[in-house]
C-alpha cells in the first residue's frame, strides 16, 4: 500500500472510530512499526498505568505521564485524529515489545477534560497481534483520538501541565496541533495556523454545511504596506488571545514608525483567511485623517475616516453590522446605542480593529478604550463566540500589562528581509556588509525609517552618505511624523526630564532629581508619563537602583526634542553642568565629562567627543569609567578604531569600571578583531538573569565556535571536545537560572544539541582504540548532567561501554580494578536510563538498553567471580 493510501485509510479508519487489527496492519507493515512516527500516528513503549501502592515519587511521575499523553490527544483532535500505539521501543532490532496492561481510558478522558474544559471522547482497547517474525503472539494497546468536527473552535489548554525534572511544565495555556511527527503550539507560524482552521475531512466525505462566510471590511491594502515579515512573537500572542474567550481585548502599543498598524492588518487579513476565534465579521475603523508615506516622502490622506469621537464610533460599527435603529423621530441616547451595539456584537460575533487611536485627544482616547472594553466584556459568556476588539496606539493607554502586545524595531533578520524588499520595490541594489548595520544602526529597526532611507538612494543619493543626511534635514519630516504627536503631548515638566535623560546617559530617579533640582516624587510621575509613551525604558540592575534611559530610536530625533523645549532646553544643559561643578569630586568630574560626550554623539560629533574621551582619560588615568567612555569613542569613530577601543576597554576591566555598556562594548571590539580567545576569557564568567537574551553568553557561544574551527584545521580533537563541553554546560546553566521566553530557549536548546554533537564526535574521533572507548561513555555521562538527554547518545554510550568492556575481557590477566569502574559506570548507565525517562517522552527507553546494561552486569560479575 502507498503512502498516500495508508494515510487516506487511516483518516477513515478514525472518522468510523475503528478499533480492529486491521487498524495494526495498517501501523505495522510486513509486522514492523515504520522508521518514524506521522501525522496519523504514534509509537510509544507503554501506557501511563498506576500501581497498585504508588509512593509519591511514583505519582508524580504518573501525573507527568498523562501529562505528555494529553498533549499528544488534543493535538491529534485539532488535526485529523489519529492512533497511539503502545508496546513499540523507539529504536532496536525488534521494536515490537508488547503491552500487557489495563490502561484506564475513562480516566484519560476525565484529564484531558479537566486540562482543556473540553470533552474529547478517545477509545482504547488491547489487541493481541501475531509478528510474522515472531512464534508467540503478544499484546498491544490502542488508543484512537477523534478528529474535531469541523466547525468546531479549536482545543485549548486552559492551565499549565504537570512540571518536568527541570520544572519547566510539559505544556503551556496554548492549542495544539499534530503537524507531521511532532505535537506544536499551533500559533508559532500561518501555515500551522492556517492548517488548524480547515476544514480537515478525510477522503470524499462531503462537509456538512460550507464555512461560515466572514463579513470582512477592511480598507483597500495601503501602497505603503509591501510583503509582511517578521512579528512572529506578536503574531503568536495574537493568535492565542483570538482563542480565549475569557480576555476579549487587546492593544498593540509602540513608538511611531514600527508598524502597528501593518500587523493588525495582517493579523485581520489572517482571521478573514482563517475565521479563527469563530469570527464572522473582521470590521477595521480609523479616525487617522493623515499618514507619511515613505515611499512617497510626503504626509498623504488616508483612503477614509471612520469615526471622530466615541458616539461616531459606536454608529460606524452599527452601521456596518446593519444593526442601525430604525428611522423614528426621537434620536437614541447613548446608553441605548451602546445596548443596541452589545445586541448586535452578541448576534454577529466580531473583530473589531480601531486603528491609530491617540488620533483622538488624551480625554476621548481614555473615553474609548474604557468604553470599548465594557463593550466587549459584555459580549463575553454567552453561548455565541464573543466580539474582540483590537486597538492600536502609540502609548498603552491605561491597560493592564496582560492585555498589550508591544512592538519595537524589527530583529536583526526580519529588518535584512524587509530592506531587501524596499530595494526590490525601489530597483535599487541591496543593502550588504557596513552599509546594511549603518542603516540598521540608523533606523533602530523602524521599518517607516528603513523605507525613508531607501526611498533617498532612489532619488540619486549617494550610498555612502545617505545615513548621514537622513539623519539631517533629509529625514526630518518622517521623523517628526514618528515623535511630534507624543512631543507635542507631553508636559513641560516631562519635556525636561525627557532632555535631561538624553543628556545624561543612562541614569537614576537620584540624579535626575538632582539636576533638575526637583523632589523624586514629581520626577518619579514624569518618567511614569514618559514610559506610557515609549520614550523612557527603566532597567533594574542587581544591587543598584533601576536604570533610567531612552530607546535607540531617540537618537535620531533629539532636535525635535530640543526645539520642543525652546529656550528651556538651554536651561537643563546648564543645570546639568552646573550640578557636577557644585562638586569638585573626581566623580563628579568624570560624569559631567561623560555626559559632555554623551551630547556630541547625539549630535553625531563623533570625532569631537573621541578628543573630549581623550583629554579626560588623560586627566583621570587611573579612573576605569574614564577609560570605558574612551573606548567607546573609538567605537564610534568613522570607521571604528577597533584595537585602541579593545586597548581602553580592556583597561577599564582591570581599573573596576562597573559602566553596564562595558560588556557590549568589549564584545564589539574583541568580535571585530577576531580576539576569540580574549572574548572567550572574558565572557567565560558573565552570565545575565535576561530571559530574552544574553549577549555575554551568546559572546561566549560565538568565541567557542570559532576556536573549535580553528582546532579543526589543525585536528586537535582534545581541544574541540574542551571548549564544546564548555559552552554545553554554559548553556546548561542558563537554562536552570530562570524561565526563559520561549523563542530564545529554542535557539539556545539547538546550540546546545550542534555543541554536545561536536563534543561526542570530537571524543570518539580522540579514542578510537577499544580500551579508551571508556572516555566516550564518560562523555554521554556528562552530558547527561548537563541535562544533554536523547536516546542516540545513550545508545553511544552503551555501545562505547560494550567495546570497552570487551577489550578488558581479552585481557590477559583479570583486572579487578576495571570491575570496580564497570559498577560505576552502569550505575551512571541506570541514573541517566531514569532520566532519559523524565525528560524525553518521545526518547523513553527501551528494554533493549535495560538487558544491555543487565548484560553488562553479568559479565562483570563473571570476571569478579573468576579473580576471588
């Protein structure tokens, strides 16, 4: 039978809830289970079964079990359904091991309800089956999972599943989906997305009713809008808010230029595709009279205007559900227009985008936002789907943390991508090398400021000034389209703490109080004005007061900020100066000389500020700070003065200096210098509590690699396997200091697997004799310690121990010392066999392994018999 046959009977097969042997001959070809698990289909050695007098650790383990279980039954439903068929190893000569005991399904069933308020009734039976290889027969177990009726809204986990060894839970508040071999959040990517939505019927059976047709009333896709990339994590954030009915708002938040409104639309278009969330009508308003079309370099009208205050809003979406009042004479109030809304919302549930809402003034923006979520929660436990509404805004409007979805400038990726387009778009060559991290330096990720900058090349610009002269008056209006609306909103008092901020660097409540001569109270309630617009950030370092700075993008606009200010801003530069001439302090003196520096690089006077770093590391040569701002001024000449940047800094290490850009900046200069073993000496023991990333570590990770490339060419194997384990262990350590977000563990998880391959190779490469084979084994071991689990390594192991102990049988004489190291090491065989189990559902081990070690024991007891 074919492939494409097998699969088609086993949609079938599922969809007339088939539990025979025929279901096995169609897992099991010519009696043996297929090389790897499908679509349709799983292996696995046994079925969580309790004993009769579990302890608590066995408990614990057993709720872990249907744990992973009901991971696997929800993402088969959300799919096509599918079998799990127990009794089969995942590796060895013969797979087919049998299964024997009750698994109680009723149970099962009782879980996956009680982790997904949803009932999915899987069936279970045991079936005795005959191996043409085999003259017993033996028995299996078979668990068949439903496929989820068409029209049904997907599965969701509704709580966290039990915790793994490492206390990460073995499943997250997410939906599942079985694509292929594995069992995945369905919201990490379209495809899967997409793939959750259709309709999924098994061969030539007919759908009951067509799809539920989406009212969509988005506006004519903006010329400015080119191919979508990037957002990945706000897209999946999106996506799962669009499949909780309990939080049915949302608000993307950002800085001008970054794109909000470009992924709202994408994700509107993604749920008129998809009907997710049971939506029936995608409904987009804007008040936005005007936008700055990059590619056009002007302020240009939007192609409508929606809605000018809360009541014209409330209308506008009436209007288009066709839910208006009947003609009467007397007008509504607007409590009968807000019930009249609710009604219509309740009977056609929708997703309802405002875009741009701080087009509005601040006391209609508070107005509609507390207005539209009333709206929305009133729609929410019905027995219809309930209506969302997302909006989008440049500050966070009052919202709990929980409800935004907030955006910066693009990854270094996703940016290259979407500037790859521009320049496709405009024909102009693409961006590459020093010109490509120039613009992205620039831009600060904003993909308005990317599209600016490029249309400026088109135009005849030259490719090696054109940052410059966006950063002048070539880009001002752009950049003013980007702040001025939250310029021009913030107070006078804000205004000032927001110059004093960029004057000052990265700094405190304190310091600012200080300058400005203010209480920290009234400087704490304008950095909390300034945080709602994105124009401040606070970091709180360990043992030190919170960090106060300003995003990157600032940089580009610090003119805007001092022609807001006027005369005023003469006045805070002089505050700055006069509160560091009060005190004669050598600290005191570096800070105003620092931020002097500060000052000129906004103004981009970079070599200007490299002759002040100069003069006042001279003045203070015994000062590590002193010596940090130096090397950082080579840093930003033009082109940078890498080695003498590498020279300072490396000085201001051995001086004390604690300034935080201290780290990156080291990092920069070693990197471009290619100093793998300085930066792999420095980074060695710098490791942040940052669950997004870690630059020290992911310096350390690059300093490694290139070493061990080097030790390739000159086929040091030892030297390889040392520094592969090292950033294994590394890797390891960061993983178990804290819960890290989910795409940087991804990446650090892979990293982590491409090292430890390396490690083991490295070490069978330097112990290819049978009697060293030993090491190869000590090597999986260590692995396994840190928390490197997978069956393929552990089968490595058990075969380096097999060749080993073979070599020490062939001995001439017995050798009582290596029985000893036997025993030790097939205890570590055990403990790792324990593990593996914990760790990996997909990697349990098999019995092969188990008489393989129990072999081992044997033989070494052999030996030990034969010496006494």
């Amino acid at each position: 039978m074919s492939t494409e046959n097998m699969f088609d009977s086993l949609k079938v097969a599922v969809e007339n809830r088939k539990l025979t042997k025929e279901i096995l001959d169609l897992l099991l070809p010519h009696g043996k289970p297929y090389d790897s698990e499908g679509q349709l289909w799983d292996y696995k050695v046994k079925a969580p079964v309790l004993d009769i007098s579990p302890n608590e650790e066995d408990k614990l383990a057993h709720r872990l079990a249907i744990g992973e279980l009901v991971k696997d039954a929800v993402a088969f439903h959300n799919a096509f359904g599918g079998y799990i068929l127990f009794g089969v190893s995942d590796k060895g000569r013969n797979r087919l091991i049998g299964f024997n005991e009750i698994f109680n399904c009723s149970d099962f069933n009782r879980s996956v309800h009680s982790y997904t308020g949803t009932s999915i009734e899987c069936l279970y039976t045991n079936l005795d089956y005959q191996p043409p290889s085999r003259k017993a027969p033996l028995t299996l177990g078979l668990l068949l999972i439903p496929r989820r009726s068409e029209h049904a809204p997907p599965v969701r986990m509704v709580r966290k599943g039990p915790k793994k060894a490492n206390e990460k839970p073995c499943f997250q508040e997410e939906v599942y989906v079985r694509i292929r071999d594995e069992c995945r959040p369905a919201t990490n990517t379209h495809e899967d997305w997409k793939f959750l939505h259709s309709n999924r019927l098994p061969p030539e059976e007919i759908p009951t009713s067509g799809p539920v047709q989406i009212q969509s009333h988005l506006p004519a896709r903006d010329d400015d809008l080119i191919e979508f990339v990037g957002r990945d994590q706000q897209l999946a954030s999106l996506r799962q808010w669009i499949g909780d009915s309990r939080s049915p708002v949302r608000l993307i938040t950002g800085i001008g230029g970054l794109g909000k409104t470009t992924l709202a639309y994408h994700f509107a278009e993604e749920i008129t595709e998809t009907g997710a969330g049971q939506v029936e009508a995608v409904i987009w308003l804007t008040a936005k009279k005007q936008t700055f079309s990059a590619l056009r370099g002007r302020m240009v009208p939007t192609s409508r205007v929606d809605f000018s205050d809360l009541s014209t809003l409330y209308l506008a979406i009436l209007k288009i559900l066709r839910y208006d009042f009947p003609i009467s004479e007397e007008d509504p109030s607007f409590v009968e227009i807000a019930d009249r809304l609710v009604e219509g919302l309740m009977h056609i549930p929708s997703l309802i985008i405002v875009d741009d809402l701080d087009t509005l003034l601040p006391d209609e923006q508070k107005e509609t936002v507390a207005a539209l979520n009333s709206l929305a929660l009133r729609t929410v436990g019905r027995e219809l789907p309930p209506s969302r509404v997302l909006m989008t805004s440049r500050i966070d409007q009052g919202l709990p943390p929980t409800s935004i979805v907030k955006i910066r400038g693009l990854e270094r990726q996703a940016f290259q991508a979407h500037l790859n387009n521009l320049c496709s778009l405009f024909g102009i060559p693409l961006f590459t090398g020093q010109g490509l991290e120039e613009v992205f330096e620039a831009s600060s990720g904003s993909p308005l400021f990317a599209a600016s900058i490029a249309r400026l090349i088109k135009l005849g610009e030259n490719r090696r000034e054109v940052v410059q002269k966006w950063r002048g008056a070539d880009g001002e209006e752009v950049r003013s389209f980007a702040f001025q609306r939250e310029l021009a909103r913030l107070s006078p008092m804000a205004s000032r703490v927001l110059y004093a901020v960029i004057l000052l660097g990265e700094t405190t409540l304190k310091d600012i109080a200080e300058v400005l001569d203010l209480p920290e109270r009234r400087v704490r309630d304008q950095v909390t004005e300034l945080q709602a617009y994105h124009l401040i950030s606070t970091v709180t370092h360990t043992h030190s007061d919170a960090a106060i700075s300003v995003p990157d993008e600032l940089g580009a606009v610090v003119d805007l900020i001092r022609d807001q200010l006027g005369l005023t801003s003469q006045t805070v530069e002089t505050a700055v100066a006069r509160a560091h001439e009060k005190s004669g302090s050598q600290e005191k003196q570096i800070g105003a000389g620092i931020r002097a520096i500060a000052r000129m690089w906004a103004d981009r006077q970079f070599g200007e500020a490299l002759i002040v770093a100069q003069d006042l590391s001279k003045k203070f040569t015994d000062n590590g700070d002193a010596a940090s701002i130096l090397g950082a001024a080579y840093l930003r000449t033009r082109p940078p003065k890498h080695r003498d940047a590498d020279r300072e800094l490396e000085r201001a290490v051995k001086l004390g200096s604690t300034k935080p850009e201290l780290l990156p900046n080291t990092i920069e200069a070693k990197t471009a210098l290619e100093d793998w073993i300085g930066l792999r000496e420095f980074t060695r023991t710098r490791m942040s509590t940052e669950t997004g990333r870690d630059i020290a570590l992911s310096a350390h990770l690059k300093a490694n690699y290139e070493l061990i490339k080097t030790a390739r060419l000159r086929g040091d194997q030892r030297r390889i396997a040392d520094l592969a384990i090292e950033a294994v262990e590394r890797i390891s350590a960061k993983m178990r200091r804290a819960r890290l977000e989910q795409n940087f563990f991804q990446k650090l998880t892979q990293e982590r697997f491409d090292f430890a391959r390396t490690y083991i190779e490295a070490v069978k490469q330097d112990n290819p004799r049978p009697g060293d084979r030993l090491k190869v084994f000590e090597a999986v071991s260590r692995l396994a310690v840190a928390d490197v689990v997978v069956v393929s390594l552990l089968d490595m192991g058990v075969e380096a121990l097999e060749q080993w102990w073979n070599d020490v049988e062939q001995r001439a004489f017995a050798d009582i010392t290596a029985c000893k190291i036997l025993s030790r090491m097939l205890s570590k065989l055990e403990a790792m066999e324990q593990q593996i189990n914990a760790y990996k559902r997909e990697a349990t081990i098999s019995d092969a392994i188990e008489l393989r070690r129990r072999e081992l024991e044997y033989r070494g007891a052999q030996l030990q018999a034969s010496i006494g």
